[in-house]
C-alpha cells in the first residue's frame, strides 16, 4: 500500500489525462456546476477532498453490489486491466452485457479510474487510489471472485509441486539401463518401467512421467549424443536441489511448449514466471472447489501476467497432467504416520519413505544406485554395476562412502569391502578422453618443467606426447602461446565437443524474488476483514430521494436526479443539483419502431456507444446482446442491423421488428475504442 501523498499524486495524474469535456461531466455529477472558464487543478482539488470525507466514503462502501464487489476484487488482483479483461473472468457467471456496464457504472462513480502509467499504451483501470485502502479493509476480498464451498470437507484443486523422487528415478533409470534418446526412452519408459518402478499405468500418469522426461532432455541434463545419452551430473545436481515450488515451475514450461508454438520463446521470460507464481498463489491463499472457478484463476493469472492462453479447455487438461490435483483437507491421522528413514539392507537394498536427504550438498542416490520402487516405501539397489557407472560418472570411494554413510547412518563393512574391491576392478583399465599434444624436445621440456601448466596435463603419455584436458583448452593453449612459442595449430581431427556448464535457462538465475510484488494482491485480499457498522445504503437514499422529490423544479430535472440516485452516483445532500444534458439511458421498445430505428442508426460505427438488444431465441426465451453497431440495413419498416455480438465478435443480421427493446449504452466514460 502506497502513502497518502502518493495515491494523491497518482489520482491527480489520472484526472489530468482525461479530455476535458470528459472531466466537466464528471465534475458536475459530483460538484454540481462549473463555472466558466474553470481552472482544472481547483476542480480537481475539490474532488479529491469530497473523496477523502468519511461520510461519502461510507456511503460509497455501503452502496456497493456484491456484483460491484467482484469487478473491484478482480481489478485490485489484476493490477491494471481492461475493461473486456476484467469482464471476462466474471462472464461464466454473470452476462456480459451486466458486467460491461457495471463496470462503466463504477467508472461513472470514479471507483474505477484510469490508469496513468498504461494510459498511452492500453485502456487500463485501477481502483481510485483516495479509496482503494478503505475498500480492501472491510469491503474486498477473494471470496468476492471465488464462491466458498458449502462443506468444509469439498474437494479443492492444488499442484501437486514438482516431485524430486520422479527426477530421481529417472536419473538412475538412464545411468544404470540403456533407455537411449529422448524418443526411445519414452518408449521404453512406457512399456517397462512406469508400471513396476511407479506402479501405475493409468494414462494422465504415464503422460507426467513422460513429462518429467521430456524435461531432462529440455533442461539439457540429459544429452543425446547419437543413439546413446550422456548425464550432465552438474546440472542434475541443481535440478534436484530445487524446491517443488520451482521445480513444477519447469514442468509446466515443458508441457506448456507442447500445446503453444510460442511457449519455448516465452517460458524464460518473466510473464511466464509471473503466470505461475499468481496462479499457484491463487490456489495456496483461497479453496477454489470448481471448474468455473479454476478458469477464472486461469483468466487473472493470464491478464495479470500477459502470458496468453489460447485453448482454455485444453489448458486446463495440461493443468492436470503437470500435477494440478483435487485435494481434501488431510486427516489428522494421516498426518502423524511414522516415516522410514533410508537404512541399508541385508541385500543391499536402500529403503525409505520420505525425500532423500542432502549429504554435503550433494543428492548422489541416483548415481550409485538402481531405483526398484517409488511408491509409499521407495527403494534403490546397490550392487557391482551400478557403483562400476558412479566411478565412471567419476565419484571416488571416498565419496561414496561419505555420502552413504551420511545417508543411512550406517555402511556395513562388507560393503565397504566390496566397493574398494570393485574400485581396483575399474582401475584395471583406464580410458582417457583429452586431447593428444605431441612436441619435440625443447618445447616438452618446456612442458614438463611449467608449473602454470601441471593442473592441465592429465598424463605423460610418452617421450613428446602429452594428454592435457579438453575442457580447458583455451586456458592451457594460452599458456603455451605466452612461452613465445607463438600461434599453435588447430587440432588435427579437431571435434566440436559440448561443454558442461550450468543451467541457463530456468535453473540458473531465477526470477522468484523479484515476482514476489504480484502476489501481494492476492494476499491482502485473502481475509476478509469485520463488514463496517455503517448505515444500509437503503436508509440514506430515502432520505436523498426526499430531497430531490423536494429540490427538482420541473419533472425533467426530478426524473434526471432520480435515475442518477439509482445509479449511485449521488451519495451526499451537496450532489443534489441539475446536470445539463441528459444522462439517462435511452431506449425504444414495443411499437416504437422509429425510435428502435433512430437508436440503431446513431450508434453505427460509434467509438462510445453500444447496443444493447432484446430478442427472442428460437425457443422463445428472452436474450440480451450487447453488440457493436455496424450497418443499419434499410431504414424503411423492412430495417434489418448487422451487428458484432460481444465479448467474441460473432456477426449477425437482425430484423429491427424481431428486437422488442433497443437501448443505446455508454461503452466507457474514459477510453473510445
């Protein structure tokens, strides 16, 4: 929440963008007449003290619809959205012609005002800042957007979070079998190992295992090098040591580039971050217990964060497979279970039920052991093999030891035996992978005697001929080159080789810490706070009515005052002056063809006025539209208009003789589109 002075700096930048016959109507609703010529600051001060006394601040809360309620919760989570944005997260509820003009309603009552820092760019709203503050102490909140369950014990949707047990699984399954290439692993992941490791074959699981895979491969943790697949242990380790949070995060940009061509561009960017933090932010703060509730989530989480979806229904069954789930709240009995904490077997099993703790750092499981289950009770199994593949992923016998014992507590000695054993077993043999630099004699004692150089060489293969290291290639060449030997040649064979380095994409520098602003909304608005003891909006309109029954001096001004009472756009005694001109809604219905035909014709083509049209469906029940006026078609008694329905831009073709009501209705007090 912004400062006094602030929201009034930011209130004053709002009035001074509107043209100036827009701020003259909306000054004498409120101040009554303006006289010219008139100075817009003085005006404008006027305004901002009205706003700011308790009793219209009162009455501008107790006049508030729980219609009213919803717009303004929504605008507060969304930030700055259009009026068609904020409409269409309430139209599954509520038709969108009522929703268009409560929203001008409020825009009339200045409770919605534009928003300065979008102004030039898009037609953005925002609370007025003089009582956005009041609003969100007693009269906003969350429940406002999402109807409550009936029963405390109705099912609500969560995530899952990302699973670190299936990356784990995972890992090993491709260290210690042949599952091959990304292609031929799904394969074989759904054919063999889903249904023993994970003991479920259901197809939306299949389908998030084969998620997580494709995941790896994303993140480039696991590298297709033609038919086989090379372990970047590195970048495994930063994945694992991720929380849930973080790590559904990457899920969901993996399965989101399946459906939208557009997602591998935009899933490192900050909309994407911003979409699923405000959206599992949504789900943690409020139960949503219904579909229509968890698309209008989707909806804010989309506008809030510019991150577009372009198949809901579709959307929402990613949802599910990335591990958005139906949840009840958890039996106090499930939660005090006693948890197996991993200890090593007889058979050189590795059993557990809870996460795999981090030994120094570092989350090894995967890379010395063969998962066999990942259920309930998780287990892993050492044996030759699979320790053989974490010496070739370079671990030591002294790191193995450390990171088991640190895990179970306990080695038993014969296995400590039996890893040094296979230890000398490996090293019977030993496959470098380097580059070969063969010298004559000046330049290999040149070699052999340069300290600089030691960390580089890995061995001295014979007389002129030493095996340094590819990957620090460019630091030993220039070593080298300062001896003044000068430019060395390229390798002959040379072949391009990739490089581990760390996670660029998502797993490198995050973007969490500086999304955290976005969810602040959503927080304040949680709770409700006490509903203010003040009067009904009921009682204080009876007594406006009775003065404007007794102030107006012809039937125009009283039938003018009173429609303005009924849009609540009079509050206090003060407001209670004729406005020039008329602000009613007009409108022609019944036998009143001409006039249905003169509202038609004077909204064709208007960049400030929309049609609201009453028809009958084909089965004879009352519809209303609210269209854009395009063509009026003849305007002899055969008049027929082509309009666009919206919010979806559908064209149709109405005889004017099938509309029975015609009324013409403000688009927005502030924006032409």
């Amino acid at each position: 929440m912004k400062d006094t002075r602030s929201q009034v700096h930011i209130w004053e930048r709002s009035l001074a963008i509107l043209p100036d016959t827009i701020f003259l109507d909306i000054v004498r609703n409120f101040i009554g007449k303006v006289p010219t010529p008139f100075h817009k600051p003085l005006l404008t001060k006027k305004l901002t003290t009205l706003f700011s006394t308790d009793e219209f601040l009162a009455r501008v809360e107790a006049s508030l619809s729980p219609t009213d309620k919803q717009l303004l919760s929504g605008a507060y989570v969304l930030g700055s959205p259009t009026q068609d944005e904020l409409c269409s997260i309430f139209s599954d509820s509520i038709s969108y012609a009522t929703l268009q003009q409560s929203v001008v309603n409020l825009e009339e009552r200045l409770l919605l005002v534009p928003n300065p820092d979008t102004f030039e760019h898009t037609a953005g709203l925002m609370i007025n800042p003089l009582v956005v503050d009041r609003l969100l102490a007693s009269s906003l909140a969350l429940e406002d957007i999402f109807a409550p369950a009936s029963d405390a014990d109705t099912p609500y949707y969560r995530f899952l979070g990302g699973d670190p047990r299936i990356v784990r699984a995972l890992l090993s399954l491709h260290i210690h079998t042949t599952l091959g290439t990304r292609e031929k692993s799904e394969k074989v992941l759904a054919t063999k190992y889903i249904q023993s490791v994970f003991g479920q074959d259901d197809a939306p699981f299949i389908e998030r295992i084969l998620l997580y895979n494709r995941m790896l491969f994303g993140e480039k943790i696991l590298i297709e090098q033609g038919r086989s697949t090379r372990i970047d242990i590195n970048r495994a380790q930063a994945l694992l040591s991720k929380d849930p949070g973080e790590l559904q995060l990457f899920l969901f940009q993996t399965a989101l580039a399946s459906i939208q061509p557009q997602a591998p561009k935009i899933a490192k960017d900050v909309p994407f971050r911003a979409f699923f933090i405000i959206l599992s932010t949504l789900l943690d703060t409020i139960p949503i217990y219904h579909t229509r509730g968890l698309r209008t989530a989707c909806l804010m989480a989309s506008y809030r964060s510019r991150l577009p979806i372009a198949n809901m229904d579709e959307f929402i069954a990613l949802l599910f497979t990335v591990g958005l789930t139906s949840v009840q709240k958890p039996k106090k009995e499930l939660l005090d279970q006693p948890h197996l904490q991993p200890a090593i077997d007889s058979d050189l099993t590795i059993s557990f039920t809870e996460g795999v703790p981090v030994v120094d750092g570092k989350d090894l499981l995967h890379c010395l052991a063969f998962v066999r289950k990942v259920d309930v009770v998780t287990s892993y199994e050492v044996n030759k093999a699979t320790i053989m593949r974490a010496f070739d992923l370079g671990l030591t016998v002294e790191e193995i030891l450390r990171y088991l014992e640190g895990l179970t507590q306990s080695i038993p000695q014969g296995l400590q035996n039996l890893i040094g054993h296979w230890k000398e077993e490996f090293s019977s043999i030993v496959i470098y992978d380097g580059i070969l630099v063969k010298a004559n004699e000046r330049l290999s004692r040149i070699i052999e005697a340069l300290p600089t150089l030691q960390p580089f060489l890995i061995s001295r293969i014979a007389d002129g001929m030493y095996l340094f290291s590819r990957n620090s290639e460019a630091q030993w060449r220039e070593i080298l080159s300062s001896t003044g030997i000068g430019l060395l040649p390229r390798s002959i064979t040379e072949v391009a080789h990739h490089t581990s380095t760390s996670i660029e994409s998502s797993i490198g520098q995050s973007d969490m810490e500086t999304l955290r602003p976005i969810q602040e909304p959503i927080r304040i608005l949680a709770v409700r706070q006490p509903e203010p003891t003040e009067p009904t909006a009921l009682d204080f309109q009876k007594d406006l009515r009775k003065a404007i029954l007794a102030k107006a001096s012809n039937k125009g001004e009283q039938e003018e005052m009173l429609a303005r009472l009924e849009r609540k756009l009079i509050l206090v005694p003060s407001q209670i002056s004729a406005v020039q001109g008329r602000t009613q809604t007009m409108q022609a219905s019944g036998f009143d063809f001409q006039g249905k035909i003169n509202l038609c014709k004077a909204a064709v083509n208007s960049t400030v006025e929309l049609l609201e049209l009453h028809i009958l469906d084909h089965d004879g029940n009352s519809q209303i539209l609210l269209t854009e006026a395009k063509e009026l078609i003849n305007s002899t008694k055969d008049a027929s208009i082509r309009v666009l329905v919206l919010p979806d831009g559908e064209e149709k073709v109405l005889p004017i003789e099938k509309i029975f009501k015609v009324r013409k209705l403000r688009r927005s007090i502030f924006f032409q589109m």
